[in-house]
C-alpha cells in the first residue's frame, strides 16, 4: 500500500534526501576531470568511487529496511566486496547515472511507506530504531561522502568553497 496522502515525515526525510544528493551531484561537478580518480592514499576512495559507494549504498540501505540482512561482521571483506561492486561506474556518467537509478528507487521505497510502517520501529540486527529515524540513514551517508570529497579536494590544492 502506498501512501496517498502527503505525511510530513516522508516529506522531511525526502526533502532532506534529495538535498543530500543534489549537494553530491554539485560536488562532484565542481571535481575536474583530471582529479575524478585521484585520491590521497592507496585505500581511500577518489571523488568518483564516493559516489559510486553512495549510489550503491542507497540500494543497500534500502534493501535493509525493507528486511534484507547486512552482515557487518568482516568489514575488510564488505568493503572489498563493496569496492568490487562500484568498479563498473568508473566515468562521471556512470556513477550519476546509477546515483539518478538508486536515488529515484529510494525516493519511490520512501513513498511506498504507509502511515504504520512510518510510525513502527526498524529492527537494524543488532539494534532496534524508529523508522521515521531510520529513514534519514541514506542522506546521512551521502552527505558524510560528500565532505570527504570535499576534503580530497583540499588535498590537491582547491581552496575553492564552491558555494555557487
């Protein structure tokens, strides 16, 4: 069942989603073309992987809350799985093309919420919250990969804020 009224915590959770990825989009924008798989040590993600691990993640956070198991367990093994799987979004197209794909998903899942699901908890595995709390977990994550683009882009130099 999906939502046919508007409900002002979907509302606020995907205003503040949609914020969120446009805030990624403009940064990676502001990322030029010769610095997009530039990193500042081996292990961390360059400007482009960020994104393809957030598009990738809104999918993976979705399936979470819609009851799919994530076993956190080995984190070296998970993030090298999750390396793997943002591999094929490897220019600036793919990896906003599938942020466009995960993004639109997410808002979709966000409205297919009924009043009930909203207002009932969210059991994580290993510790329980309310959903309307849970919902807000993918604009978190896009925006906390959007400051460490922010600061690969001062580890090459550009003072720029870019706030246009």
């Amino acid at each position: 069942m999906t939502t046919t009224t508007p409900h002002p915590v979907i509302d606020a959770a995907k205003s503040e989603f949609t914020r969120a990825i446009d805030r990624l989009k403009k940064t990676l924008g502001d990322v030029p073309d010769d610095r997009l798989h530039w990193s500042p040590s081996p292990t961390a993600r360059t400007p482009l992987e960020q994104v393809a691990h957030v598009a990738n993640a809104n999918e993976g956070i979705q399936g979470w809350l819609q009851g799919e198991k994530l076993d956190m367990s080995d984190m070296i093994a998970v993030d090298a799985k999750w390396r793997e799987e943002e591999k094929p979004y490897d220019t600036r197209e793919k990896a906003l093309a599938r942020l466009d794909e995960t993004s639109s998903a997410y808002l979709a899942f966000l409205d297919s919420l009924t009043p009930e699901q909203i207002e009932g908890e969210f059991d994580g595995g290993w510790q329980k919250f309310p959903m309307a709390f849970a919902i807000t977990f993918c604009a978190d994550h896009a925006r906390m990969h959007t400051s460490q683009i922010e600061y690969i882009q001062t580890c090459y130099g550009d003072m720029d804020w870019h706030m246009g």
